[in-house]
C-alpha cells in the first residue's frame, strides 16, 4: 500500500476528506498535515509493539584514546549492540551497565584498555550548550583508537515522508497500518463507540499477527526451532 493508497482508504473508511481546520490561536491545519499526523502516531505505535528488521540501522565509527565518551546517532532511540573491533579485526561485544558501575569499576581517567562495557550517558554537551542527542560511555577508558559497530533500534523513515511513497511496513504489513491510522482518525472525529471497537479490534488482530512475524518468524526456522505450528483446535469426542 503507497502513501496514496492510505490516504484514499482513510477517507473512503471513515467518510471524510479531513478538510482544512482553524485552531484557536487562528493557526490553520491543512488536510495532509492532519491525515499525516494519524498515520505516524499509528506507526509510532506499531514501531513500539513489534520488533520489524526494518527497525534496526548498523553503523561504525571509533572511540578515541583517553576519551571514554561516544557520540550516538542522531536516529538512536536503543541498543541492540555495541562492539569494539581492535586492530587484528577481533569484535569485543560490550557489555551493558549503568553509568554508576562504569564510575566505580574505572574510577580514574588513566584506568585505560580496550572497553569492555557501555552504559547510555546521557545528552551531548557541545560548548556548555545540551543537546537532544544521546552519549555513551564506556570503560575503561580506550588506550588506543578503536572502530566500533553499533547496532540499534531507530523509527524508519515514515510513508508520508518518503519519495516513493512507500515503506516496509506499507509493502508487506498494510492492514496493521491501515487499521492503527483508522483508530487515531476516528478518534479524532469523536466517532461513534461501536465503529471506534470495530476499528481498534481489527488493528489489534493485525498487530498480533504482525508480531507473529516480527518477533516470532524471523527470529527462528526451522532447523533450530522446527516448522512453526499453531495449535490444534479442541476435539470433541462425545465425552460431557
């Protein structure tokens, strides 16, 4: 399903084209910024219930000599992994903790090595001034330049953003998107109880079979876990 296509199927399932509001403050809402608000609060909502592969970016970068500090991406929202790659290529996965441990294990700035943990510091600080984006720490502190690889979970460019119109989600989990922007629509409408159930009952059916996918197909086969199987419905053998 493209941007259009969502667009179209919201309109056409609630009766609505959304036209144009004045707010209070004479600030006017045009048509696409409300349908847009609907469908992103939906994959907020989505991206937050269901670990999709396409919500994890890999990148590389360093860590310097007598900095423990690290910069994190300007899309990070969590980690799924952090790794220091030392000169012969040898990956040290580290090891998450929280920035007290870090503070008490490597109490001095001269306590250098290669890192073994890592902890989510906090807002970077350039120039006095606080950012919105996040830092890590690690410990101990590098004694050398070190490459990094960092796996983590980010919100993918959303469809109504996108040059082509279409995501991940909108190619291969359209209802789930669908039915979540049709719950946020309606709410906005103060529609009815009895459609708002429907729609949130068929957006939760969607979710949950969209993180049978998510976090339950792609993380297994068959190999390993054997054919995945639901189970069998009861029998009824006569017995009272």
């Amino acid at each position: 399903m493209t941007y259009t296509e969502l667009i179209t199927a919201i309109q056409t399932y609630t009766e609505n084209t959304f036209p144009a509001t004045t707010l209070a403050d004479s600030t006017v809402v045009s048509s696409t910024a409300q349908l847009n608000r609907f469908i992103t609060q939906a994959e907020q909502r989505i991206y937050n219930s269901v670990q999709f592969p396409s919500l994890r970016k890999n990148v590389t970068g360093s860590v310097t000599s007598a900095n423990k500090y690290l910069s994190c991406p300007d899309d990070f929202l969590s980690t799924y992994s952090l790794a220091v790659i030392d000169a012969a290529g040898v990956y040290t996965f580290l090891l998450n903790k929280d920035v007290n441990f870090i503070r008490e294990a490597y109490p001095q700035p001269t306590d250098t090595a290669i890192p073994k943990y890592y902890a989510l510091f906090g807002p970077t600080v350039t120039s006095s001034t606080i950012s919105n984006e996040l830092s890590f720490i690690v410990g101990p502190t590098p004694d050398a330049t070190y490459s990094v690889e960092l796996h983590y979970y980010y919100y993918p460019q959303s469809i109504t953003v996108t040059a082509s119109g279409q995501t991940w989600l909108g190619d291969n989990f359209d209802t789930v998107l669908l039915y979540g922007s049709l719950v946020e629509a309606y709410t906005y409408m103060k529609g009815e109880t009895d459609i708002i159930t429907l729609y949130d009952i068929k957006y939760k059916e969607a979710l949950a079979l969209a993180k049978r996918l998510g976090d339950g197909l792609e993380r297994s086969d068959a190999y390993r876990s054997g054919q995945a199987r639901e189970a069998p419905l009861p029998q009824n053998f006569g017995v009272k």
